[in-house]
C-alpha cells in the first residue's frame, strides 16, 4: 500500500512540474494538445482547376511552389496530391536544369 502512494505522489509531483496553476503546460498548450481552431482541408490546384495546367515552362506558376531559399514547398503545406506532387517536382527539376527557375534565389 505504502509502494503505490509513492507512485502516485511521485506521478502528481511529475504532473506539476510540467504544468502551472491554470493546468496549461509550460510550452502554452492546454494538456499536450496543439493549437486549436478550424483547419480547412487543402485541396489541389490542379485536381480542382482544370485550367490550372502543370508546364515546366510557367516560370510564374513554378515560383508558387518553391520558397526563396530555392526548395520546393512540401505536400502537407501546399496541399497537392501525390501525383501532383511528384510530377510539379519533376516539372521543377527540369525548370532548374534549363535554368528557368534557380536552385536559390539571389539576394540576402
């Protein structure tokens, strides 16, 4: 009996020290859950706009998919789908070996 107090006092005591008086964990998030609110469901361009066409040669269109450090912007943040994906970094890498589109970006 004396074995399992000390487990769950030495529990509680854990329990405390991550959290403060508001029961809010030390990083801001209420009980190890992330920021809240409503995210809406990304959807692909190119599923959902026919006329939204995927072309190595539309430098504008390639720039919206790659950050000004020169990498192309993930899936889970640009919000294609996998085959999408794959073909606008193809659709890339071929942009940047013709030299329409850099690797990085000039400027500081």
């Amino acid at each position: 009996m004396a074995v399992t107090n000390l487990k769950s006092e030495m529990r509680e005591k854990s329990d405390r020290s991550n959290r403060d008086d508001r029961g809010m964990d030390k990083d801001g998030d209420e009980r190890g859950r992330r920021g809240g609110g409503f995210h809406r469901k990304k959807v692909c361009r190119f599923c959902s706009d026919q006329d939204f066409v995927l072309d190595y040669k539309d430098v504008r269109m390639m720039q919206s998919f790659v950050t000004e450090h020169g990498k192309i912007v993930p899936r889970r943040i640009s919000g294609n789908c996998a085959l999408h994906q794959r073909q606008l970094t193809t659709a890339v890498k071929r942009a940047r070996n013709l030299a329409l589109v850099g690797y990085v970006s000039m400027g500081t």
